[in-house]
C-alpha cells in the first residue's frame, strides 16, 4: 500500500520544505481516490477500460484559482507518486501544439475525422495526462478540444489539469464559442471542479523580501538570479514554444508560468507587441537578464524593451532582472528616450515586494 498523498505532503510540511495548508491538503484529499483507481489493477482483455460505463466516479480533477496558490505543485505531487508508468505531465499548450501536428499528420493520409485516431493514438500509451496551464486562446484549438477529450475520456484516460479560470470562463469572448461550450460541458461531467482557495501567493511570498532588480548584471548578480531560480523552480525546466501568428517565440527555459531569458533572448530579435503579449499570456514570472545601457544605435532593443515592460505591466506579471544600470538610465539618448521615463517608473514599481498581487 504506497502512502497516501496528504501523508507525503505532511512530511513535506515536517521538513520544512512547505508550509500548511488546509486548502492544499483538501485538494490531495480529493486526488487520493483518482489515485486509487489508477493504480487498481486493470483487467486484461475485452479492452476494459475503453467502457467509461464501468468507471464510477470522475475521470480526473480540474483544479483552477489564483497565481501562487500551489496548483502545479500539487499537481507534480500527485503525478510524480501515481504509481503507473503510463502518465504524463505536460504543459497544456506544448501538448496541443502535439495534438496539432499529429492531426496535420494523419489527414495527410486522406483520413476525414482525424480526430479519433489521434485520441486513441494518445490513449494507447497514456492513462493519465495531468496539464498544467489550461487555457484555451487559440480558434483551431477551441475548435477540436470538446471532440478530443471526448475521445479520451471514453478511451479511459483520466486528466488532471491546473488553470487560473473556472472551467465556465475558459475561452471567453473567443471567436465561435458557441461552438466551444459543449467541451466546458465535457469537462464538468468528467472531472471534479475544484477551486483552490489557499491564502497565500506562495510564489509572491518566496520572493518576499528579495531583491529581483540587479545592477550590473555582473557574475554575482547571475549567481544571486541562479539561486532564485533554483528555488523557484526546483531545479526543473522546460522548453515552451509560442507560436503568434504563425512565428514562434521560443522559451528554452520554462517552467510552472515562470520563464528565464535574456535581454537579447526577448528584445534582440524582431519580435512586436503581439509576441510579448502572448508571453504575458504563458508567464507570471519572468527572469530577464543582461538588460544593457542602450542608445540611440540600439534604438530598436530599446522600443522592444519598452513594449515588453508595458506589457509585462499591464499583464502584472512578476519581474526579476539583471541590467547594467538603475532602471533610470538604462536609456539616457535617442529616441523616445523621454516615454522611457515611464518605463523605468515601471520597472521601480515592479521591484515592490506586493507588485503582481491579485
Ligand atoms: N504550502 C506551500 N509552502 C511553501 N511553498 C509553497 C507552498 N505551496 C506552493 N509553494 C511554492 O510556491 C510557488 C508557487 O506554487 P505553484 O507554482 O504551484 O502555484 P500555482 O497555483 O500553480 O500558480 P499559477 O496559477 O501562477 O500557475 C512554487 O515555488 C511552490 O513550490
Ligand atoms: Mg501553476
């Protein structure tokens, strides 16, 4: 008998390594029985467990609420102690960008509905998928989501998902959601809803008291940075590709809605505001390093970097960063050298040890 989940996590507790929780401990109360079910022994032949009939109970957990409350952090602790090999931890996104493909793939072959075969495709090796992120912004996902998890489901795969909006409000005032409401339906049959009402921001509260504005960006403000990161993360990353309006914004180190970068990473390349904001949209935190003085021949990293500050703003997204000088002046000449003002009273602002709350 392998030990129950909320057991793991007081031992976490014991260790110092997390604080209480009665709501966090709640939620693993609710995973225990999809744990169980997984790890029932699965009867062989007569494809079984392809009879959603003969499961009781809900196919998964779709745990949503606020930034920082421990979603992903209780969704790796179930994912990592289900005690069967076929299962699978992906970031929402990167596994549609799968999906995607894998349709692209089969309708090559002449194939009208290509949406079963790929489901069972899935199904064959996966019993569990646990999201992390879900959220639904694009139309040709939106459009293919409600008959794919249909698929799944009725190929017995159980979900466990994290996201920041009650399943009601995912894809909100996205084009043709009418078409989209039967997969909200879909999900509130199969999974329990649950809302995780933890108090704390426990990513706010990590970095409460740090400093997350490092000037100059020299080796001690990367080691300083590499420590933060560590504990933020881990030690566990991830590439995430983005892909805005056919170009892709690639984030070689991901993790959780946390991203690192550098300064050449993000404003080096012709990158615009539609791509930062959809890394607003990925992220709640963002590790920019190496920002440089700039002058009127870095004009254009200069726009750049102002877009991506206003956006990361206007998205309250949590900003650590490394750069050569205080955010005043970084951009002393050149053009709009005058709005940069406004950027670097961001950049003051974002540096508050309650910026990003709510
Ligand atoms: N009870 C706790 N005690 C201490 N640290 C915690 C606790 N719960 C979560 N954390 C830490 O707080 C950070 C944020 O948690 P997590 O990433 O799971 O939040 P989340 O709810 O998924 O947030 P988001 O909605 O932004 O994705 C992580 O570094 C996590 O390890
Ligand atoms: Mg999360």
């Amino acid at each position: 008998m392998s030990q129950h989940l909320t057991a793991i996590y007081d031992t976490r507790v014991a260790e110092g390594i997390l604080r209480p929780d009665p709501a966090q401990r709640a939620v693993l109360v609710r995973l225990e029985p999809i744990r169980e079910a997984l790890e029932a022994p699965v009867k062989k032949g007569l494809l079984s467990r392809f009879r959603k009939a003969e499961v009781a109970g809900p196919r998964g957990l779709y745990l949503w609420g606020g930034v920082g409350r421990g979603k992903s952090m209780l969704m790796d602790l179930f994912h990592a102690h289900v005690g069967i090999a076929e299962k699978r931890r992906v970031h929402f996104h990167a596994f549609m960008q799968e999906v995607q493909s894998a349709l692209h793939e089969v309708r090559k072959t002449g194939v009208d509905d290509a949406i079963k075969p790929v489901a069972e495709q899935i199904a064959r090796d996966i019993r569990l998928l646990c999201f992390d992120e879900m959220q639904i912004t694009d139309i040709a996902d939106a459009m293919i989501v409600g008959r794919l998890f249909q698929a799944l489901f009725e190929a017995g795969v159980y979900v466990v998902t994290t996201s920041n909006r009650h399943p009601g409000e995912l894809y909100k005032d996205g084009l043709n959601r009418q078409l989209f409401l039967p997969f909200i339906d879909l999900l509130q049959e199969n999974l329990g809803v649950d809302q995780l009402e933890a108090m704390t921001d426990y990513r706010q509260d990590r970095l409460s008291g740090e400093q997350v504005y490092f000037h100059p960006a020299d080796a001690a403000a990367r080691s300083a940075i590499d420590r933060l990161w560590q504990g933020l993360t881990e030690g566990r990353e991830e590439e995430l590709l983005l892909e805005v309006k056919g170009r892709e914004v690639h984030l070689p180190r991901y993790w959780a809605g946390m991203a690192r970068a550098s300064f050449w990473d993000l404003c080096g390349q012709p990158l615009g505001p539609a791509d930062y904001l959809a890394l607003v949209g990925a992220v709640k935190l963002l590790v920019l390093e190496g920002v440089p003085r700039l002058d009127a021949t870095k004009f254009n990293e200069a726009k750049r970097f102002v877009t991506l500050i206003d956006a990361l703003y206007e998205g309250h997204v949590r900003l650590i960063c490394s750069a050569e000088d205080e955010p005043e002046r970084l951009y002393l000449e050149g053009a709009g050298s005058f709005e940069f003002e406004r950027t670097a009273s961001r950049l003051r602002e974002m540096q508050g040890a309650d910026w990003g709350e709510g």
